[in-house]
C-alpha cells in the first residue's frame, strides 16, 4: 500500500468513525417498536382474522392517534404470531376527509368475499339529523363497507361511501352472515336512538354486498329477559342492540352474539335461532359474560381452538380472551386465557346465572 492510499484509508476510517456514533446514539434513543401486550393496548369492538397464509392474526379496531402517531378518522390494525405479544398498529383505512360523515370508525369487521377483503365499520354525524320520531332526535349513523385486495389494506370505500342500508334508518354494527346457500346478509343494530327498544334486523345483499331488498325484524332488546329496561317514556333513553355476529355450530345450530345493558354494565349474550335460519324465531339464551364486558366475536386459531375476543371495561376498554365450547345446540365459555390477556380475575357467568 503506498503513503497516499494508506493515508486515505485512515482518512476514510475517522471519517466513518465520526458517523458511526451520532448514528448509534440516535438508534439507541429512538423508541423501540417492543412487542404489545392486551392490556397496553387501547381498543373497542375487536375483530380478529387468523390469516393462514402467514400465520398472523390481525386485530381491527377503531385508530388511536396516540398508538399510529396519526390523528384522522380510521381503522388501524395490531398484528401477532401467538394472540400474546401484538406489533404497534398501523392504519388500514382512512374515511376521506370529503365524507358526509365526521366520527365513528367503530366495529370493524373485516371479511373475505369473492376474491377481496371487505371492510364494514360504523360512522356517524351528529350534526346531521334525521326527522324526528316519537319525541326522539335521532341523526345520520350508517354502516358503511369498503374493500381491498390486501388483508392489511389500504381499504377504499365503495359506492363513493353510500350507507348499506337506507340512510333514513340509524344503523350500527353491521356483520356479515353469509346463509348455507351462499347468500351474504348484513345483520345490524337498528339504534335505540331512533327507536327506542333497540332491535336487531337483517338486510339481504347481492353478490356486490349491496342492500337486495328491505330489513327484517329479528329481535327486540327487551326479548331478552336480563336487559335493563328504560322507561318508555323517557326518550333520551332506550333497551339497547349491539354487536351481533353469527355463528354455525358444529351440529347446524345458528347462534348469535350480541351485546346490551344488564343493571350492573355491559353484557355478552347470546340467542339462538329455533328455525336454524336468520329469519328465526330468536330465543335469548344466558349470558357468556357479564362484568362490563361485551361486543365479542368468535374465531379460531391456528391449532383449531374455538375462541371469543371482548372489550372489558366499556370505558377505556382493553381486550379479553375465552377458550370456548362448542356443545352442538349452544356455547360456552370454558375459561379466560388469562395468560394471553393478563387478567387476573376473570369474570364470567354459568349457564342460568
């Protein structure tokens, strides 16, 4: 090596070396991406696909700018191998600021269907009302769909954001069934706000998951025989409908999850439809879980364990998890994976409680 190439080697290596430690410092104080637990993890009305192709669950819920670093109206999704330890979420639809809607973003559920990932969440706008009825007030609050050809987004709306059901009806919580004949359905609530018993209805899609034809009464809150009931007069309050989704067990029975208001808090219950068919009739069976507890879904994971996600408390709500049975005619909880979840004191209901 002569004099004038080792001299601009040593050159090169102070060079390097000077960079080298304003780059480690600031690696080392940038924030590490560590792994998520449930309870560091802020979220209402979860929804969970078990992705088979990559063997990662995917966790949707309304944003949290304080967990994106992203403040618009959206959905953001968490990411996990093992249902215990969750990767910072990141945004996977975004409502366009030129929406008729301004809040929301609740109850994602995200399903597979004809080849594309379908997007359904709740939004509202206070500010747009709705004509009055029975004294009530009540005002713009749809469900609305988008889509993508990716799990993890980005989700556009469709029909340029128009409401699945006809905007005139306060709709929240919209779930896709999909009937033994491979006909789509969207169940929702039909809002307390409107109505006052709040129900829970069903609206027929085509192949495109557009309305087909007009919604069906299945059930009233105050079917149910643990409901709180509210004053009929009193039209600032109502019997409330939340969360349904639809379930086939193993020996054909149709349940359906649903949530409402015990004296004590929110509650996770459930009916059963006598028919085997959406049109029902629906009979409330015992609650699976009480203890301002609700809004769950059931999934399996990846070694075929029937289990059900809620949110528990309803404020500031973090996410809960249950290894389920399936007994043929009906659910039930087995117990909390308090060592997926961190809860130290499960609350759930038997049978007849």
């Amino acid at each position: 090596m002569t004099i004038l190439a080792a001299a601009l080697r040593g050159a090169l290596v102070a060079a390097l070396a000077s960079v080298a430690v304003p780059l480690a410092t600031a690696a080392a104080s940038r924030a590490p991406d560590a792994p998520l637990l449930l309870p560091d993890m802020p979220l209402h009305d979860p929804w969970i696909v078990a992705d088979r192709a990559t063997r990662t669950y995917w966790l949707f819920t309304r944003n949290e700018k304080q967990l994106t670093g992203d403040g618009r109206l959206g959905i953001m999704a968490y990411r996990s191998r093992d249902l215990k330890h969750w990767q910072r979420p990141v945004m996977v639809f975004t409502l366009p600021a030129d929406s008729w809607a301004n809040d929301g973003a609740w109850a994602p559920e995200v399903h597979r269907w004809k080849g594309r990932w379908y997007l359904f969440s709740t939004f509202y706008n206070d500010a747009l009302k709705l004509p009055k009825e029975n004294g009530r007030a009540p005002v713009r609050r749809s469900t609305l769909l988008a889509s993508s050809a990716m799990l993890g987004g980005p989700y556009r709306l469709e029909r340029g954001g128009a409401p699945i059901v006809d905007a005139a009806r306060m709709t929240l919580d919209g779930s896709l069934y999909v009937d033994p004949k491979g006909k789509p359905w969207l169940v929702y609530a039909h809002e307390w706000v409107q109505v006052g018993d709040g129900t829970i209805e069903a609206v027929p899609l085509d192949d495109t998951l557009a309305a087909a034809g007009p919604p069906r009464l299945l059930f009233r809150a105050s079917a149910a025989p643990w409901v709180k009931r509210a004053d009929p007069a009193d039209v600032k309050g109502g019997n409330v409908t939340d969360g349904p989704e639809l379930f086939r067990t193993r020996t054909g029975r149709l349940l359906m999850l649903w949530s409402s208001y015990d004296r004590r808090g929110y509650v996770q219950s459930l009916a059963r439809s006598t028919s085997g068919t959406i049109a029902g009739p629906w009979e409330q069976l015992p609650p699976l879980v009480r203890g301002d507890s609700g809004h769950g879904m059931l999934f399996r994971t990846f070694e075929g364990r029937l289990t059900m996600v809620l949110h528990r408390p309803f404020e500031k709500a973090r996410g809960k998890l249950y290894a389920m049975r399936d007994l043929g005619d009906t659910i039930a909880v087995e117990r909390e994976l308090t060592e997926l979840d961190g809860e130290t004191r499960p609350v759930m209901t038997a049978a007849g409680d």
